[in-house]
C-alpha cells in the first residue's frame, strides 16, 4: 500500500534528464510512495507518457526556449496551460494527496490551487530565487516584469503547505520573505549519486594534442559567467604564455552559439571545445579528463545565495576547482576550491595556472572534495531531509 501519492511538476527541463527532480522522485518511490512527474519534452525525452524506475512520467510540448521577457512570458503561460490538463488528467487515473511544484517560475502554486477543493495540497521545492534570476538576466530591479517575481514568490510562499530548499540561505529567504514558520522550511541540498559520479580513467586524446585541460559542466547561459572564462583562457595563452592548456565547456542553453562565437573574437576557438548538451557517458569521459574544473558563475545576487551542482560534481569526482568567492560555492566546496576575486577573469587564469602547475596540491584538493561528499553532501546524505519532510506531511494528514 502507498504511503501518499505525489505530482511532481517541473518545468523547465525534463525528466529524468533534471538530476534533482529525478532523484527526488525515484528516492519517493523506493521508500513506498506513488510518484507522477508533469514536465517538458526535450531532446531526448520525446514520449508524451512513460513509466521509468516506477516513476510515472508525462510530458507536453514547450515553445522554443525562452531568451528574452516575452518569451518567458509565452513559455510559462504555455507551460502552466499543459501542467492543468495534465494533471486533471492523473488525478482521475492515478490520484495525488499533494502537488510537488519545482521553479523556475513561481506559477505552479496555481496548479495546486485548482485541486484544492478535493484537499491537495502544495509543498514548495525552491530551486532558483526567480527575482534574483531576472536581476541576472535582465540587469534591472524594477519595472513590472520584476515585481511580478517578487509577488509570485510570496504567493507561493503564501500557498504552500511546507517547503524544501537548496540551502541556508534558501532558507533564510523562505522565512524572512516568505514568512515561513522556519519548522516547515526543510533544507535539501542537491547531493549527487555517487553511483552516476563513476571516476575513470581520463581519456587524453579528449586533449587535442595539449597536456592539459580545464573543464566546466553546466548550462549555458548569460548569467553562468562562461565569458569571464573565455578571457582567463585568452590572459593563459597570450600573457602567460601557456600553450599546453585546452577547455572543454560541456552543456547546452541560450548561448551557446553567441558564446562560439565570442571565443573566435578573442582568439581562443581553437583551445575551446563546446560539447553542447551530451549523455552523462561523454560528460564523465570530460570531466575524468579535465585536470582542473572551473565554476565561473558570476557575483550577483542570484549565485551568490545559490548552491551549484556542477560543484558538488566535481568534488564528487576528486577534482579540484577553481570559482569566484561566493557564498554558497564557498560552502559546498570549502578546501577543495581556489576562490578568485569575484568577476575577476585575470584572477581567475592566475589560480587555474596555480593548480595546472601544483599536481601535489590538485591532488590533496580533490581529495578533500571527494571526502567531503562522500561523508557529508551526496544524495544518500541530504535526502533524508526529502523523506523527513514527507514523513511529516502524511503522519500530520491522518490527524484530520
């Protein structure tokens, strides 16, 4: 018998490619209860309805991604019409106690809100802080678009049974802007599986003839701050004078044609390897190459208070890192990162030099990352705070 049905909707990639919401899912499932996902297609996960390890998927078209404030606009309004159709649609085939909602964006508060009447509902899992986002891509805190982020993260606050986020300062959000009651704010961190982290040999020929490579991992996008990594490339190769190091950027998004074509301005095309989005195999293949990893997410509001997974990825594969000083990256990696002056490509290419010449140093680093994941941060660790959370939710509902 089911401990408690769960709709989870997500909406900006799919499933199982989102590594969060699956592991989310999968974790409910294994532990007895019933999991439905609504999320997007995407390349890849093209079937409209499937049921993977037990987890009941269905997916509905999405328009192109968004770039842009009308775009968005189009893409959620699409996006919240198929997540109410889809849901009327499992509730009368499979059922849910409870709707699971994942940002970006705030909206999914108002697909729990049309089955509130039959007693379901709304746990909150904040992902992204949306104001914050839109300060990072837009460049601005005012105007409508702004202060519709603002009113749709209190409405959600507003409308949620409980909540889970990333970290601390999620947390702190949660209940200084959101007024939560801090004993329903639950803190689950994004640890990795360490069974998808495999560490492997490195595949030198993935080098193109260097005796190096710097490695990244993640979406590319305006605010990931791949720019400021472009630049150190440039300031290694033409004022270090350093021509045994390449790049590979591994990840696809809104940029990254616009971000080709930077890195023929600046002369590095030829070092830079831009995978685009790629399976998890070609993924490992780099990032077991790569002698350095870089997170050069920018220092903004957003990723400041923002736990990365590419992070947590790295350490997980014993690989030292090199990130701007930010808050929640200071966290997560703690010893097994240099930190840069935020913004700072130059500082950036110096410590990544640093380490490309210290093997004893990368190695020590890596290991204290690994440790520090293996003992603390993956997902065997921070998801009991997913099981705690529900635990609570459905002991408290047979009170009633």
């Amino acid at each position: 018998m089911s401990k408690g049905k769960i709709l989870i909707v997500v909406e900006n990639l799919p499933v199982p490619f989102d590594t969060r919401v699956w592991q989310e899912a999968t974790t409910l499932v294994k532990n007895g209860y019933t999991v439905s996902v609504i999320c997007p297609k995407g390349k890849g996960f093209e079937k409209e309805e499937e049921v993977l390890e037990g987890v009941n998927i269905f997916r509905h078209d999405l328009p192109t991604e968004a770039d842009g404030p009308i775009g968005y606009v189009k893409e959620y309004g699409s996006a919240l019409y198929h997540e109410i159709r889809l849901a009327k649609k499992i509730y009368k085939t499979i059922g849910f106690d409870i709707i699971h909602g994942c940002n970006p964006p705030d909206d999914i508060y108002m697909v729990a809100k049309c089955f509130k009447k039959y007693g379901v509902d709304y746990v909150f899992d904040h992902h992204d802080i949306c104001p914050e986002l839109f300060e990072a891509k837009f460049g601005k805190k005012t105007g409508m678009l702004y202060k519709s982020q603002l009113w749709l993260e209190r409405q959600t606050y507003k409308n949620c049974r409980f909540a889970f986020v990333t970290n601390e300062s999620y947390k702190k959000i949660a209940i200084e802007r959101g007024k939560m009651d801090p004993d329903k704010v639950y803190v689950l961190r994004s640890g990795p599986k360490l069974e998808r982290l495999k560490i492997q040999p490195p595949k030198d020929q993935l080098k193109n003839g260097k005796t190096y490579m710097v490695g990244y991992l993640g979406v590319i996008g305006k605010q990931e701050g791949i720019q400021y990594l472009l630049e150190a490339a440039k300031y290694i190769r033409e004022t270090l004078k350093r021509e045994d190091i390449c790049y590979a950027i591994v990840g696809g998004g809104t940029s990254l044609e616009e971000l080709k074509e930077e890195s023929v301005k600046l002369g590095v095309s030829d070092i830079v390897t831009f995978t685009g989005r790629v399976p998890d195999d070609v993924m490992l293949d780099y990032l077991n190459t790569a002698d350095v990893c870089v997170n050069p997410d920018e220092y903004n509001p957003m990723n400041d208070k923002s736990t990365m997974n590419k992070v947590l990825e790295y350490m997980a594969l014993g690989k030292p890192i090199v990130q701007f000083d930010l808050t929640e990256g200071k966290y997560s990696a703690q010893e097994a990162s240099l930190y840069a002056d935020p913004n700072n490509s130059k500082d950036m290419a110096e410590k990544i030099v640093e380490l490309i010449d210290n093997p004893e140093k990368r190695k020590a680093m890596g290991e204290f990352g690994r440790n520090r994941v293996v003992n603390e941060l993956s997902w065997e660790h921070t998801s009991k705070a997913l099981l705690k959370g529900y635990e609570d939710y459905f002991s408290s509902r047979t009170k009633y």
